[in-house]
C-alpha cells in the first residue's frame, strides 16, 4: 500500500479536520476493501426481511440490549435476536418496524438468549447502529436479491 495513505475512520477524520481547520473536499480517501468475494460466496448469505412484533430490555449484558422477536412469515416463522438499539430506537419505535436480517447464521449464544438471526444495520457518527429497512412493505420471508 503507498505510504500516503492511511485508514479513515470517523473519529480520525473529524480530528484531522479540527486540526486542520479546513474542509476536505478536495482530498479523496481510500477505503481498504476487505475482502473481495466471488458473487457464489454473496449468494450463500440469505438476507430476509422481518416485522418486529415483541421488544424486551435485557439489561444483563455489559452493554444494554433488545431482545427482538421478528415474524419472517410462514416459510421462516418467528425468530429472536438480541440488537444494541436502545440509543437510537424506543421500544415503541421497533414495534411492527421491518428489518432486514441474516437467517442462515449458526445459532449464537448472548448472555441468556440464544440468537438465531443477525438484524442488519449501518454505524450513526456515534457507531450506534441504524437498522436496515426497506421504504415500502415488504411481504415478511421476503430474500434480499
């Protein structure tokens, strides 16, 4: 990698700008690709949109979450997640929300639930989580493609 370039994360890049004291429009970044995949390795994952229909606090993590309770519809029925939202999403907020999840992950153990899906979402400028959520309502099972 050339030498003049470095990784930009939201935290360097609103300090190099404070110390700069300029706008960086004019200065491109370079963002490292993880991974590059095969599109056969991208249609393994299967992507499924849900309706949240049950939302609980579970405060006995180190970090407060919610245990959600998501109807994938009749060929996937209701599966749980545990989700750090509660910065960002009341309680009420979530109920009936559609969100988009991974379905095919292996089961994972969090505190005392075992999570069976992985709820999608992108980091705020705090790297608090916003949920994945199609704009129209979508048939619950529907696969991302």
């Amino acid at each position: 990698m050339d030498k003049r370039y470095f990784k930009v994360t939201r935290k360097n890049y609103d300090c190099l700008r404070s110390v700069f004291k300029q706008s960086f429009k004019n200065i491109k970044f370079h963002y490292q690709v993880k991974n590059i995949i095969d599109y056969l390795d991208f249609e393994k994952v299967d992507i499924r949109v849900g309706t949240i229909i049950e939302v609980e606090e579970n405060n006995n993590l180190k970090k407060p979450s919610l245990i959600l309770k998501i109807d994938f519809g009749n060929s996937l029925g209701i599966k749980k997640s545990s989700a750090q939202l509660k910065v960002n999403y009341s309680i009420s907020e979530l109920i009936n929300k559609q969100v988009a999840a991974v379905v095919n992950f292996k089961s994972k153990q969090i505190g005392n639930l075992i999570s069976e899906v992985l709820v999608l979402g992108f980091p705020d400028d705090n790297n608090e989580p916003i949920l994945i959520s199609p704009d129209r309502n979508i048939q619950n099972g529907g696969k991302l493609f």
